[in-house]
C-alpha cells in the first residue's frame, strides 16, 4: 500500500536511471513517507497512552496498517477504529483527503498540492514582512509556475465548495452531521470508510438511495479529480 502511494512515473525513472535518486530526492515522496511515519509513532503512542494495546509491537503494526490504508486510500481495516481515542479516526479521515502522490493510485488531492500551497502560504507571510522581496515558490530545485499555483488555487476552492455542497444535500436527506460529512470527505477522496454509520464496521448500504446517488457523484468528481467533470458544465465547453 506504501509503494503504490508514489507516482508510477518514479518508479520508471529508477528503473530507467538504475538510481534510487529519482525517488529519494523527490520533495513530494519525501514529504509523504514523512507524513506517513510521523501519523504511524503518533497513533501508535495514542494507542500505548491510552492502553487500547497492551504491548509495542501489536500497537506499532495496528497503527500502521490503518494509518497506511486510510492515508493510502486503499480502504481497509482490521479493527474498529472508531472505538479508538476519537482524535485518531479524525486523524485518518483527514490524511485521506492528501497524502498520496500525484501519479500514484491513490485518491484525494494529492500531496504535491498541498505542498505548493504550503509554500505559497509561507511566501505571502515573507511577504508582509518584507513587500519587495523576491520569494519563489519552488518544490525541490524547480520553480513552480504562476499559472500552476492559480491551477491548484482554483482546485482547492472547487473541492472546498464541493465537499460543502454534497455535504448539505446529505444533511437536507436528513441524515446525521458526522455521517454526512465524513461520507462525503470518504467518497470525494476515494478513502473508503468514513465515520459514524459509514465506519469501518459499518457499510453504506445504512444510506438511502438518494444519498447513495449523493456518494457515487463524489466518488466520480474525486476519481476524476472534479475539473475534468465540472468543465462539462460550463457554457464555454459547448461553444465552438
């Protein structure tokens, strides 16, 4: 589940290259195993702390496993982990919606997004201290176009709106906040399991067909990553 969270597109590279460089130097799988190892000690230490395992290595391989599938999108579980210190299945959730590399199989908008975004974040804070400053933004040795950080800009603001949007549509089909929320952040990310009665020991089928139609449209948006969706929709597209 690990390697298949990288981009495809490194592993031709090592092999083309016979170098592990290609994947080592690479800011975003960086980013990613380092995102994964950290969440990995954190849920393991919850688990230990608050003696949901008794003993290190049944807490380190529980841990692991859940927080590489659901970061992963993968999608399994081999335990509830709802009935875990809840800071952990909100933790999971949240992973879901990023970590995985762009060319990778996993879902969500992708851990290169969220890096650029990071640093554009960091570039406008240098930027109140010091208005004439030329700052960058750059992932590794490579200058992130302006045109690509308005591409992830107008990305993020769709996916917001969209995550919001099937969320409301799944509240006024009258089902709980917790459920409705987590279903649609599961389903627009191809995560899996959510929360609630959408959890990892439960299933969809809880949900009416309406709200089922709701979840397989998020499924579509996310899987597709919504822009190449959304555009039909557009006047624009229609015209010659």
């Amino acid at each position: 589940m690990s390697l298949a969270g990288i981009s495809f597109a490194r592993y031709f590279m090592l092999w083309r290259q016979r170098s592990f460089s290609p994947v080592v130097r690479d800011t975003e799988v960086r980013a990613y195993l380092g995102v994964l190892g950290l969440a990995t000690l954190l849920v393991m230490s919850m688990l230990l702390v608050e003696r949901v395992v008794d003993d290190f290595p049944s807490a380190i391989r529980q841990a692991a496993f859940q927080v590489v599938s659901v970061a992963t999108t993968t999608g399994y579980a081999t335990t509830d982990y709802l009935l875990w210190p809840s800071f952990v299945p909100v933790l999971l959730l949240f992973l879901g919606c990023f970590v995985s590399c762009a060319g990778s199989t996993g879902g969500g908008i992708k851990m290169v997004r969220v890096l650029v975004l990071v640093k554009v974040a960091q570039r406008e804070l240098v930027r109140i201290i010091h208005p004439r400053v030329v700052y960058p933004v750059a992932l590794g040795r490579t200058i992130v176009p302006p045109d690509i950080i308005w591409a992830v800009m107008a990305f993020m603001l769709i996916y917001g709106g969209t995550m919001v949007g099937l969320t409301m549509l799944m509240l006024a089909s009258g089902l709980d906040v917790v459920t409705a929320f987590t279903a649609i952040v599961a389903c627009l990310n191809n995560i899996g399991p959510g929360m609630g009665k959408v959890g990892p020991a439960g299933n969809y089928a809880v949900l009416s067909d309406f709200q089922i139609w709701l979840c397989s449209a998020a499924m579509l948006l996310g899987r597709l990553e919504m822009l190449s969706v959304l555009v039909l929709f557009t006047p624009q597209f229609w015209k010659r």
